[in-house]
C-alpha cells in the first residue's frame, strides 16, 4: 500500500534511516517543490513572487488538514522555538501567573518560559520525573510526568500548561485527551510542543481543547531544515500581543503594494506572525512533504504503519538479553522506541558504545540522547530495514 520506494526517498540507498527523532531525510517530493521554485527565481527573477500567496496558501492549507482545522489557524515557521516564542512573549502575564511544564523538556519549550520569568516575574513550576506508569522517581534519567502531579501543581494562578506531545528523550507520549481535560476542567491554557509526534502520530485539533501547538517540519514531516508550523486557535491568537510586526502583519498588505500606508490594521487570522518575506522555497517543500506523504496515505496509516515496524523491533530486542525497551508497548508510546541495557552487561554504562559501533558497520542511522538509544523508523522503512536493525542489537548483545 505504501510506495517504500527509494525514489522517493533517496536516503534508503545510503543508510537504514531510523533516526527520525533527530534531523529527518527530506523526501524527495520536498526537494523536487523547492529545486522548482528555486529555478524559477534564478531564471525569472521577480516573477517568482507572483506565485508567493500560492504557495504559502498551500503550505497552511496543507498543515491544517493534517491537525484536521481550518488554514486560518496556521502559521508557517522556521522551528518550534520560534512558534514557542512568539506565544511565550505575545501572552499578557501578569507577575505571579504560573507556567507548568515538565522538568526535563527540549530547550525550544523551556527557554520561551525561562525568558518570561526574567520579563515578567512569571513562575514556572516543573513536574516531577516519574517512571513509565506515573510513579515518582529520583532518577534523572527523562522519562515522563503524571497527571497527578499535574493536578496537584495547577493552582489559581496557573495561566498556562506547556508539554511536548512526546518527549524527544524517552519517547514518552502525553495522554492528550486526558491532559486537555484537565485543563479544560481548571480553565487553564494548553500549549503542545509537537516536534516529535506530528508527521507520525496522528493529532485533530477538534478533539481537544488545546490553544495553540508548535511544531518542526525537518524530524518527522520530512520536509526541509528551517521549517515549522504554528496552529493557534481564534480566541487564544486574540490573546497574543504581537512581538513582530511587519507588512505581512497588515491587512492592508493583503490588497496591495501601498508601502507608504503604515495603519495599524493587524490580520486576525494566522498569517499575522509570517510578518514580512517568507522563505519561499522551503515552504513549498514542507507543503509538498505533508502531501505527498501524510495526506496521501492519512496520518492514522502512517502511524499504524511506524507502530507495526516498531513491533518487529521490540520482537527482535525481546530475543536478546543486553538491551531493552524503555518503555510499554501501549500506554504513552509514541514513534521514538528508546532503548537501555539490562544491568551488569557490556554496554550498560549507558553510552551503548558497541551498539552504535556496530550501527555504524551496518550503515544504520540512529542516535543517543540523555541514556537512551532512541530508535525512530518511519512509514517509508521497511521489514528488511528493521530486521537489519535487530541482526545488529543481536550482534552487539553478542560481543
Ligand atoms: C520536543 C522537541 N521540540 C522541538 C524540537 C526542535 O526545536 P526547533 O525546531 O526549535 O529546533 C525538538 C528537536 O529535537 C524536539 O525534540
């Protein structure tokens, strides 16, 4: 059902890629959408711009399919940190409100928060470490947090609550559903950091109550480095101040060129934080990703699909006694399969230092972060690949 092929995606012929949790391939349909663009700007110079609205109409009209919402509740990006940003400064806080996120989260939802604890005298609380199934633990090896920490920790002055959908460390994936309840029941603001689940697991706005999720279009959407999209919903964009301004921000930019016309009409729909000249070429390419890969085959197939080479990979460590899955197999999983060593083994300093040199023999692709061996193959991978991946941990269990 899925065109695995390597004309599609190149990197196949190079390498078994199972490293989409770090910086992802692009594919080939991104790179053919940017070389087009890319051509026709150095062949017809200024006529490239007339295809500018197009092209950025495509990209969130694209975006807004995949998180099933309208593409006036879309911005293009350049990362998540940027979308982060622009939330964390646009937001009206008052000293005092309170910021709860988890303690060991990736620095592009850390740092915005940080920042307005030195502006604005804004608090920000952290959950606790807990083990897989919610518990507490000392350990400062990341695995996830509790909806009962959680709890505990929201109070009147919690304005906003701030998680990635997966943590890029253990892979540990948010209950969404239970997480926008909460929220929702205590009147306090959910942001997602969708870095490492967009692109692979399925996320629709509508059944959640979330007001805005950032997220990178170069780890699993496959598309080109300098990319990312930002989903807000109406009534929290409302809320945001604006912390850039340009012509783009202006409604009046939409009816022309009137450059000498500064009112400050600002557009209430996405495109107000793409304020001035987008990088064109790399939003058609990220455009071109989400189509030809998430909405061609929808993303509950894309992910059944990374869940099902998953299993061939948890079968194959299953059959050796060195490493492990960190995780579950069902609550809180996620595309990343993070893997440990067992006790009192050869590779059980935690730098897994067989195991990649043996990855590197095999030309696989994957890398370690924070104690884990992090495994991500996506759709396009195939049975072979993931079998070439189990021969190696059996290999390295071996030595
Ligand atoms: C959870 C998470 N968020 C964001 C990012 C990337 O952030 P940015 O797009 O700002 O570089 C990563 C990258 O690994 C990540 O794991």
């Amino acid at each position: 059902m899925f065109d695995k092929s390597d004309a599609r995606f190149p990197i196949k012929s190079r390498e078994v890629f199972v490293n989409h949790c770090g910086i992802g391939p692009t594919c080939r349909a991104a790179v053919d959408a940017e070389i087009k663009i890319a051509q026709q700007h150095v062949t017809e110079g200024t006529t490239v711009a007339n295809g500018y609205d197009a092209v950025l109409a495509d990209l969130r009209s694209a975006a807004a399919e995949l998180i099933g919402t309208v593409e006036t509740n879309m911005s293009f990006m350049r990362n998540t940190s940027e979308g982060m940003n622009l939330i964390a400064n646009g937001f009206p806080w008052q000293a005092g409100d309170q910021i709860i996120t988890y303690r060991y989260e990736y620095p592009s939802n850390m740092f915005p928060w940080v920042l307005q604890c030195q502006n604005h005298g804004v608090d920000l609380v952290l959950l606790d470490n807990t083990t897989w199934d919610g518990q507490p633990t000392d350990s400062t090896t990341p695995i996830g947090w509790s909806l009962d920490d959680l709890e505990r920790k929201l109070t009147p002055k919690t304005r906003m609550v701030t998680l990635s959908h997966v943590q890029f460390s253990s892979g540990f994936a948010a209950d969404l559903r239970a997480l926008s309840d909460l929220c929702e029941d205590r009147g306090v603001l959910l942001v997602i950091d969708a870095a490492q689940s967009l692109g692979c697991m399925p996320v629709n706005v509508d059944d959640y109550k979330i007001a805005a999720i950032a997220w990178s279009g170069w780890k699993w959407m496959l598309g080109p480095i300098g990319t990312g999209l930002l989903y807000t919903s109406p009534e929290f964009r409302e809320r945001l101040q604006l912390t850039m301004a340009g012509f783009n921000s202006m409604a009046h930019s939409l009816l022309g060129s009137d450059y000498l016309d500064y009112t400050w009409e600002p557009i209430t729909d996405g495109r107000v934080f793409e304020y001035s000249t987008e990088p064109l070429t790399l939003a058609a390419g990220l455009a071109a990703s989400i189509r030809d890969n998430f909405l061609q085959y929808g993303p509950v197939a894309v992910f059944e699909e990374v869940t099902r080479l998953q299993t061939i990979l948890r079968e194959g460590l299953a059959a050796q006694d060195t490493y492990m899955t960190a995780g579950p197999a069902d609550a809180h999983r996620s595309g990343i399969l993070s893997v440990t060593t067992r006790p009192d083994v050869a590779d059980a300093d935690g730098s897994m230092k067989l195991l990649i040199a043996e990855f590197r023999r095999r030309n696989i692709r994957a890398t370690v972060r924070c104690g884990y061996l992090r495994l991500g193959p996506h759709y396009y991978n195939t049975d072979d690949e993931m079998r070439t991946v189990v021969e190696a941990i059996h290999n390295a269990a071996g030595r």
